[in-house]
C-alpha cells in the first residue's frame, strides 16, 4: 500500500519533510477494522509531531487523524461493522494514521460515516467533533448552567477547526448563547455562518470586547493561544465558571482562577483509545450520533479547503496551511 510520512522531525520547508512509499498490508486482529482511506484532513496535531517528534530510527512514522473510508476487513472480535461499510473515525495516536491507502483502527472508536456528505465533507468531521464534544458535554458539563453566567460560553479561536464544531454543538444542542472570537471579515463572517450570536476580536483586550457585550459567561473554551490570553479570560469569565483547555496553558498561573472558584478542565481526545478506557465505547456513541445529526440537517460540515488527492506534495502544503494559522475549517484531501 501506498502510505506518506517521515522519518525525520523538522521543519515543513524541507524536501524530506514528508515523503511517499510503500509498505506492507496492515491485517486486522481483535477488534480491528482494516479502511480503505477515501479522504483525511490535516490538523494541528499532524504538524507537531512531524516538526517535534522523531520516529523510531529507520521507521517511518505516518501521520493522519481523521479519515473516511470503506472497511475491507475485519478483526475476528469486531462486531459492529461489517466490510463495504462506510466509516469515518479520528485513530489512536499510538498506531499508524490515516496518511495511508489501508488503515488499522478498533471499532470501538470508529462511526458509521454521514449520509449525504461527500468523502471529502465527511473528513473534517471526526477529530474535532469528539474533541468539542467530550470538552462541552463531558468537561465543562454545559448542561449544567453556571448561575450569573448568562447561560453563554465564549469559545476562543471559533474559525478553526474545533471551535467551528462547537459553535454548532454549544449552540443547537446545548441551547447556549454563543460568542466567539475572530479577527478577520472572513472568519467573522464563518462563525457567524454556524450560529454564533456575537462576534469579538481577539486580537484586542478580550475582557474589555466581552464586557461591551453585558454578559460575564458562565463557560470559556479556548482552543488556541490560550496562554496569551489567560489573564484576560480570568477577568472575563463568571465566578464558579467552567474553563476548558485544549492546548495547555503554558505558563500561566492557574492559581489566578482560585478567587472565583473557577474549575479548569483539560481535553485530549486521544485520551480513550491511547489508555483503552472502559468508556471508550463512548466515541463509537459520539461519532454516531454527530453522523445522526449531520444526516438530519441540525449539523454542517466544517470543511474549509480541499486541496486536492492524498499525496507527499499536498500534504506538504496542508500542514504549511495549518501552521500559518489562518485556516477557516478544515484542510481536506481526497483520493489517492
């Protein structure tokens, strides 16, 4: 099978950065489902790992956390799918990922692709619905109102590929005002496109653009950059509030959100399969119900660019997109 990745960690810019070659047919065994990738997307964490993380020497380490596919075959445990089935899922980034034509993944973390959606479409979906999923229902508990709270989340950095799902998530499922950050028409002009109530700039004060709108919010989920704006966040966000993280908060002082009983709350989305948890299972539940929804129109796909067929060069070109940080949605490759 045709797979790309690398075999040394470094810069983007460099001809080996991301290189094509062949490798065995991968065999299911377990609870294993063996795809057929169609189309995958790129995000943040494909570009960490190749600039930061070397591969075992000599192994090439393929990248890729979303995919859809077709299954081929099956584990001799696998009972929740079966082969011609078409499936989209975000992996274990303790196995190989989806940068491959055939694909490893437990059934267990996999649903049951959308219907109505291309490849493509389908593909931007995986990685960052379970990420803001298991930070709003399952973290933050945005069921459960903060008083004085506004019934409002602030979600920072809402034109990137998490926030843009989770505007969606807070906001037709969870019945919450949304106000998200974004510095550009275009973005701007993006998260209102997914429901959000009201827009501020987060390249200003963000305490100062929240507060103009009336409302100290009862939950914040900052997605990026969350460092930078720490102290404004501490200042902005209602007492006995709910903060979410899923970048760490570098060198911020977590001591600073003792004064208003704030719970911080950390989100991998990795953490299930890569500690095989007895709720893994929930993923499967996730990925099915995001697949039930999109099919009855209550969500949209968060595709931003299709940047052409699944090669080393287009690769290349998403992860610089990426890293650029002026993405809206998701960057998406589609055939091989």
């Amino acid at each position: 099978m045709k797979a790309i990745g690398y075999y040394h960690a470094g810069p983007i810019e460099r001809a080996d950065a991301l290189v094509e070659t062949e490798l065995p047919d991968p065999v299911p065994a377990g609870r294993d489902l063996l795809v057929r990738v169609e189309a995958v997307s790129v995000n943040p964490v494909d570009v960490k790992l190749r600039a930061h993380q070397a591969p075992a020497d000599g192994q090439l380490r393929v990248l890729g956390f979303d995919a859809v596919g077709v299954v081929a075959a099956t584990g001799p445990e696998a009972t929740l799918f079966k082969p011609g089935e078409r499936v989209f899922y975000a992996g274990s980034i303790r196995r190989p990922g989806s940068n491959a034509e055939l694909q490893l993944v437990d059934e267990r973390i996999v649903g049951p692709a959308p219907t109505g959606l291309s490849a493509a479409e389908a593909a931007a979906l995986p990685l960052t619905a379970l990420t803001a999923w298991e930070m709003l229902f399952d973290r933050l508990e945005v069921r459960r109102p903060v008083r004085g709270g506004g019934n409002a989340i602030l979600i920072i950095g809402g034109a990137g590929g998490v926030g843009s799902i989770a505007i969606q998530l807070a906001k037709k499922l969870a019945g919450l005002s949304v106000i998200a950050t974004a510095s550009r028409p275009e973005t701007r002009d993006w998260v209102t496109s997914l429901g959000a109530d009201a827009v501020v700039d987060h390249s200003k004060p963000l305490a100062a653009e929240v507060k103009k709108l009336g409302v100290a919010p009862g939950f914040v989920f900052s997605t990026t950059e969350t460092e930078a704006h720490f102290d404004e966040i501490v200042e902005l966000i209602a007492p006995q509030g709910r903060f979410g993280v899923i970048s760490g908060i570098g060198k911020a002082d977590a001591n600073k959100l003792s004064g208003k009983s704030v719970a911080l709350c950390f989100e991998l989305m990795f953490t299930r399969p890569t500690f095989e948890t007895p709720d893994m299972i929930e993923q499967h539940n996730i990925l099915a119900e995001v697949s039930r929804l999109v099919g009855i129109g209550t969500l949209r796909t968060t595709l931003g660019e299709n940047l052409g067929r699944i090669s080393a060069e287009n690769l290349k070109r998403a992860h610089a997109l990426v890293e650029s940080g002026r993405a809206r949605g998701k960057i998406v490759l589609e055939g091989w």
